[in-house]
C-alpha cells in the first residue's frame, strides 16, 4: 500500500503542471491477466488507434492480419524460453480491448516502424549513483502541447520473470525504453538513414521485442547482447541500448541486415545520438550528412561530450543535468525546444536502485515521477491465457514465405509526402503506394542544357548504338553532379562516363582511354541529377520508382527514385549544387 500511495503522490504533484502527459498505467498478474488489463484500461485508446487513419494500429495491413502472415512471426518468439509469455499477454489485451487477435499480433509483430524522430540517449556505467541510462523520445514541435504518440507507461508486476517500468505502445507488449527490478534498462533512438541500414526483413524480429523480453527474462548485459546479434530489425534501423546493475552495457545499432555493437569497454560515458558508426555499415554520403536532420543528430552527438567532459564526478545530477540541457537555446539541445523538435518524454534509469524518474510529457512543462520498483510486489499465481480460436487458428497455420518482389514504376505521381516517417504516397495505374525512401537513393532530376554537362561529372546516355559500335545516338543525357565513378560501360543502348565537348562534337569517355562518338536525336533530352536526402522529397512531383516488396502488394521499399522538378526550382538546385568546370 505504502508504494500506491508514493506513486500516487508523486502522480498529483505532476498534474499541476500545463501541457499534456503520458498515461501511468499498473498490471498485475499473469501474462494473460495483465494483458487484460492492458486492454481493458486502454479499450478506448486501442479501437481508435485501429480505426482512425494516422494511427499505427490503423497501419497494420490486412494482408498482415491473417493466420499464415502472423504465423511465422509467433513461431519465432515461442522459440525463445519464455516467448510464449508474449503471446498470452497479446491475447489478454486483444480479448481486454474488444478487437481481434489477428489485430494485436499484427501490430506488434508486422507493423513497419518508419517514424525518424531525433531522439537521444546516454549510458554513464560508473558514477556514485550507480550505473545510469538517461533516454529522450522526441516529437515534432507539435507534440509539446498534444500527444501525439499513442504510447504509455506501463509499471508491470508479472507472476514470471521481473517486474519494468517500460514506454509501451497502446495494444503491444513492446519497451521502448524501460528498467527491470533486476536493475536491467534499455533505451532507444532512431538509427541511420540509407542503405543498409534502412530496408525489411521479414525474416527479423522486432526491437521493442526484444528489448521487453530482456527486461522481464534477463539480468546482465551480456544475456541481452547475444540476444540481439543473434536477430535481425524488421525493419528501419535504431540505436538499442543495454546497461545492467554491475555497469555492463551495449548500444547496438540494429537493422535488417546487420546488427553493429559498441560496448562498455571502459569507465566512460557510452551515448548515441541518430546515426550509426561501427564498421557493419558504409560512411555516410554527403548528401546525407548535409541534412539538417543529421546536423541535427551530430550537434547533439558533440554537445554529450561537452557536457561529460566538464563533469569529473557523474552522479544523478550530472545524467539529469544532460538529460534536460537546452544547450542556451542552440543547436544540439539534448532536451528539444525549437522549431524542429521537441522532446517528448525523458527517463533517468538507476539500475543500482531499481529505480526509473520519467518524465511524462515535455520536460519542460510537466514534473518528474519516481517509481521504485519492488520485487515484493510481484503477485506468486495468476490466470492461464483460455483457449483462443484465433490463437490456435495461428498456430495451426503454415507459416507464410514472404519472399522478395521486385518493381519498376516509371511516370509514377508523389502524392503525398510524411518527413516524420521519411515515407511518401505515390499514384500508380494500379492504384496509390506508399513508399518507404529511408534505405533509397534519391535524384532530383532537373532540365538541363548540354552547357550544364560538365566533363569532371559522371554521365549516362541512353540512345541508340551503332552496329559498330563506335557510336550512339542519344535520346536522353543523365549528368550526375554528385554521384557516380570516373568511367562506366558501352553496352547497345547505353554509355556512361566522362562526355567530352571538342571542336563542336562530343564523346563519351566508358573507359580510360577508350571512347564512343556521341550524336544528338532530334528530341534528345538532357537532365541533371542530384542526389539528395529522402528529406528532399516533396509532394506533386512526377517520379520513376524503383524498390521492392516482400510480398507482391505490399509496401514499397525504394532502392531508386527519380524526382522530376520543374524549370523554376531548376536555378535553386544549380545555386545549391554549384560546380566548377
């Protein structure tokens, strides 16, 4: 009683604040029973985020709502010791909420993740306080007076394993960031953009997943570690990270094809803000790193070295001292108040203590809640999940092969643009498509003359090739400003390389010292490409898309998009991608 009574002052005090806070949310039980829970108390916030257009609920596929989809992925996590936990808690919540199984596993296990936002997070392993994780989640300026995300925190006192305190989603059993009474916590931030650390993965393993199954079935980093190398991300790539009550930790940064880890090697701080840097992945392009949102994240990066090189003693106060530093109003705040973002929620985890201090909604409007968890409290039975037709229906079923489609769609139509998920919907004969551009490359393609086809840029002419050989006739010249090799090839109907313009003929340089004659057709085009960030994007331009799917109708993966902008944005492109001959 005494601990309902802590929880429920510090909750009070909270409400004095303005703005809006994230639901404090008790279960009790078993896995089933907390799940009902789960559902019952959240029935409202649950159906909505099913029914209404926006919500990640609302964006499951049918397609991944049917026994033979979900089947596969059940089967992958009843393979873990305790997986089958998970599965009788989303039964709770779906039968506690009124909506299908089919619905909740589809959410948690099938639901492409492709919101960027630019979160932070830190590990400071030794400090008088004891090992400490401080992690923001952070929002578009919106969300500093509306919630946005449709999440909870959830304080979990399971009959198996460990009691957490955890940042779930309405209707998962996941944990974006959460501590274990076993002095386990776990943070999160988006990773980074392009490939292969974006993409999908069927094949993989959701990281809230895991990140939540390591809380309540593990006690030490290193049992988290081999969990997470031995899966795969489904999808975008994140920045996960471990730290345990002996001062062991991790930030892996996990996505669909590779999985990167840095430890704690030593005494100092271990932070990560929105990018990768392990050697599992290629540097970053420039284009990628000119975007502010990887300023953004850089800033950030630079401004945590900053504010543990000034700290010679790390204790509480030097993480939360980190955790809400508005950095003087300037680029790289750890806690966001600008016109790019803001942070939404923010944790001091204190696996020593067993203790989390959450901040429920921005930090700078709503005060901070402790939360002491008990072993004690844990309840010792609990009710088994009943029998579910739906649960045994996919059990049951054969599990589906997604296997890799692959497209082509040219003179598609951008109708819609999403720079918080790095998504887009595009218009297709068939129909309109979203695309996922995160793991893509992107030109903006933009009309040009033969005076904009510069010998030091790479170049690509299609056309028509003579029977020798010697030449081809061009029906559309591709300069790339900032892309592409010295040379390329000749094969019928193509040529790249270096174009070279002497005494009023051209020629194309495919291979060091060997050329091809160039001669123009009567309605040859010439465009020049810029490869530019998936931020770039924007609404009611043409574009030639090309990607995959892991199914034949499913969501689209770019690999390749060709954006075609008009002659007045021509000039603004040629001013910002300047090159000199």
């Amino acid at each position: 009683m005494r601990r309902t009574i802590a929880i429920l002052f510090c909750l009070s005090a909270a409400t004095i604040c303005r703005g809006w806070e994230f639901q404090l949310v008790e279960t009790r039980g078993s896995a089933y029973e907390r799940g009902l829970q789960h559902g019952q108390k959240l029935r409202e916030e649950i159906r909505r985020d099913f029914e209404r257009k926006g919500g990640w609920g609302w964006s499951v596929s049918m397609r991944n709502r049917k026994p033979e989809s979900l089947s596969g992925f059940v089967k992958r996590l009843q393979g873990l010791p305790h997986g089958q936990e998970l599965i009788d808690e989303m039964q709770g919540i779906a039968e506690g909420a009124g909506v299908s199984f089919y619905d909740i596993a589809g959410l948690n296990f099938t639901y492409d993740l492709g919101e960027r936002t630019a979160c932070s997070m830190a590990l400071l392993p030794v400090t008088r306080d004891g090992p400490i994780l401080l992690n923001t989640l952070d929002d578009f300026p919106g969300g500093k007076h509306n919630q946005n995300y449709p999440c909870f925190i959830q304080i979990a006192y399971p009959t198996r394993g460990h009691a957490m305190v955890m940042l779930c989603n309405y209707g998962t059993v996941w944990a974006h960031q959460g501590l274990s009474d076993a002095g386990l916590a776990v943070g999160s931030t988006s990773g980074g953009l392009g490939v292969p650390r974006g993409g999908a993965n069927y094949e993989g393993m959701y990281y809230a997943l895991l990140s939540r199954y390591a809380l309540q079935f593990f006690e030490s980093a290193d049992e988290t570690i081999r969990l997470f190398t031995a899966n795969r991300q489904i999808s975008k790539g994140i920045n996960v990270s471990v730290l345990d009550r002996a001062g062991k930790g991790a930030i892996f940064e996990y996505s669909a094809l590779a999985v990167g880890v840095r430890p704690t090697a030593t005494n100092e701080p271990l932070y990560a803000t929105n990018f990768f840097q392990t050697d599992k992945y290629p540097p970053y392009d420039k284009s990628t790193e000119e975007w502010d949102y990887m300023k953004n994240a850089r800033a950030r990066y630079a401004r945590f070295g900053e504010l543990f090189a000034s700290r010679k003693e790390p204790g509480i106060e030097t993480a939360r001292a980190a955790l809400l530093d508005a950095n003087h109003g300037r680029q790289g705040q750890i806690c966001q108040d600008n016109n790019v973002m803001i942070t939404a929620t923010a944790y001091l985890f204190l696996c020593r203590d067993a203790t989390a201090r959450v901040w429920p909604g921005p930090p700078q409007t709503t005060k901070p809640v402790t939360i002491k968890l008990d072993p004690a409290q844990k309840p010792k039975e609990g009710k088994a999940a009943p029998r579910n037709e739906q649960v045994e229906a996919v059990n049951a079923a054969p599990a589906k092969v997604f296997k890799t489609v692959h497209h082509r769609f040219d003179g598609a139509q951008i109708t819609s643009v999403d720079p918080a998920n790095v998504v887009c919907t595009v218009k297709l004969p068939q129909g309109e498509r979203r695309v996922d551009l995160c793991a893509g490359t992107i030109m903006l393609m933009a009309p040009a003359t033969l005076a904009d086809v510069l010998t030091n840029r790479f170049t690509v002419i299609t056309g028509k090739t003579s029977e020798d050989k010697s030449s081809i006739e061009a029906a559309k010249i591709i300069t790339y400003r900032n892309y592409g090799g010295p040379f390329g090839r000749a094969i019928p109907g193509e040529a790249s390389g270096r174009v070279h313009q002497r005494d009023g003929g051209l020629s194309i340089e495919y291979e060091a010292g060997k050329f091809q004659n160039v001669t123009l057709a009567q309605d040859c085009k010439v465009i020049v490409a810029y490869r530019v960030a998936p931020g770039d994007v924007k609404p009611y331009k043409p574009a030639d898309v090309y990607g995959y799917t892991l199914e034949e109708e499913g969501d689209l993966i770019a690999t390749w998009v060709n954006v075609y902008v008009s002659d007045e944005e021509t000039k603004e492109w040629k001013e910002r991608f300047a090159i000199k001959q």
